[in-house]
C-alpha cells in the first residue's frame, strides 16, 4: 500500500458498491427489545470530534513508541519523535491521518433510515452506501466478494458489520441502541496492518420524525424511503 491517504477515493467507490453480508453465530431472530428501525438524525454535540480522536490516537502511537524504545535499551526521544510524520511506514503520519480519514468518510451520513424484521435489517444512509444483514436461520454464511470478506450478525444487544478489505484493511461498524430506545451509537472503527492502534469515530442518532421541517423524504423503487437535507 503505497499510501493510505491517496487510496481513500478508490476505496470509497468499492465500498458503495457493498451489500452482501454474512451472519455471526447468534440466532436469526431480533433481540427481544432492540429495534433499530425509524428514522434517525446525526447529533452533532453528542458525537466524537474527528480532531480529539486524531490527537488521542497519535498520543497514545508515541507512548508505545517511546516504550519500545527504552524496552530496547535505545536512547529516550522525546515527543513527536516517535512517529515518522509522513513517512511510508508503520504507525507514520501518513498511515494515520489515512485511518482518521476513512473513518470520516464513511461516517458523514446526517440521516438514517432503519428497516427491521426478524429476517433482515437495513441501514439506509444519506449520501452513502447502505448497510444490509439477512438472517438465515442461524447458519453461518461466509461472504467472500472482491472487496474481501464481509459479515454481520448480532452480537449480545448490538449489531455488528464487518468488512475487511485487501492490503490489511477493515471497517467494523457496531450499532447500540440507547435504553430509551430514543439514541442509536453507531462506533465506527477503521484499522490497518500499517497501523498499530486502530481508529475508532462514534457517531450519536436521535430519533427524528422524518415529515418534519428540514428533511425532505421520498420513496424509491431501489432504496426504499430515503430522506436528505433539505438546501435553504
């Protein structure tokens, strides 16, 4: 992998065209009480601050870094001079400013639109590429595409999407719904094989009604109801 950053857009393209999922272990049916489906707004106060996340991540890269370095009897760097910022190689600046954006781009949707019975789930996101689970009585159904490898299933009270692409990258999205039933988290975690820790956005819901002043919906032959901002 050349860059991480400079893949971003050809990997963004891939992505929109994936749907195919595969089960985890857990029985096909919903979990009793968890129902994702409704239309859901971004929360903005509520939801990670795409720059605090970077700065944390790159902290934490140059403690270990700094760790490794005096586990090896090498001589104490100081701060800034654990990470090559820049450079190609692992835990570079390069490699993670490419995580934190990946994360960002695939989660800019402000709007959702939830479809859920026992036997399927999809997750319409405005502008983006939808997220879709099929269950299938509880067997196991390994989706093999040549993105790579794709699944989803439930895991406790969440519900979990994992796709993992070629060159050591992978995508995993793990939805909670809040005790109310009124907020949905959706943690978004992008990680590499050029990075040692992986970057995780949380991305905060409120349920919304979709008639409302601002959104404008309509229903769609392929998609189903999609909702979008409305432009002043």
């Amino acid at each position: 992998m050349k860059a991480l950053a400079n893949a971003l857009p050809a990997l963004l393209i891939l992505l929109l065209a994936a749907c195919a999922s595969q089960e985890q272990r857990q029985p096909a049916a919903s979990r009793t009480g968890v129902d994702f489906s409704g239309s859901w707004s971004l929360d903005y106060g509520q939801s990670d601050n795409i720059q605090v996340r970077l700065n944390g991540l790159v902290r934490e890269l140059q403690r270990e870094a700094e760790r490794r370095a005096q586990a090896a009897g090498s001589e104490r760097r100081g701060p800034g001079a654990a990470l090559m910022v820049g450079g190609p190689g692992t835990d570079s600046g390069v490699s993670i400013i490419g995580l934190a954006q990946m994360a960002d781009l695939v989660t800019k949707s402000q709007l959702l639109d939830i479809e859920q019975n026992p036997r399927q789930i999809r997750v319409r996101r405005e502008g983006d590429f939808a997220l879709d689970c099929d269950f299938h009585d509880g067997r196991p159904t390994v989706v093999e595409t040549p993105l790579g490898s794709e699944f989803c299933g439930w895991d406790g009270h969440q519900l979990l999407f994992v796709l993992a692409l070629p060159e050591g990258l992978s995508i995993r999205h793990r939805l909670t719904l809040g005790p109310a039933g009124q907020m949905l988290n959706i943690a978004t975690t992008v990680s590499s094989d050029r990075v040692s820790y992986p970057f995780t956005l949380n991305r905060v819901y409120r349920r919304m009604d979709p008639e409302a002043h601002g959104f404008s919906c309509e229903q769609t032959l392929t998609r189903g109801k999609v909702c979008t901002t409305e432009t002043p």
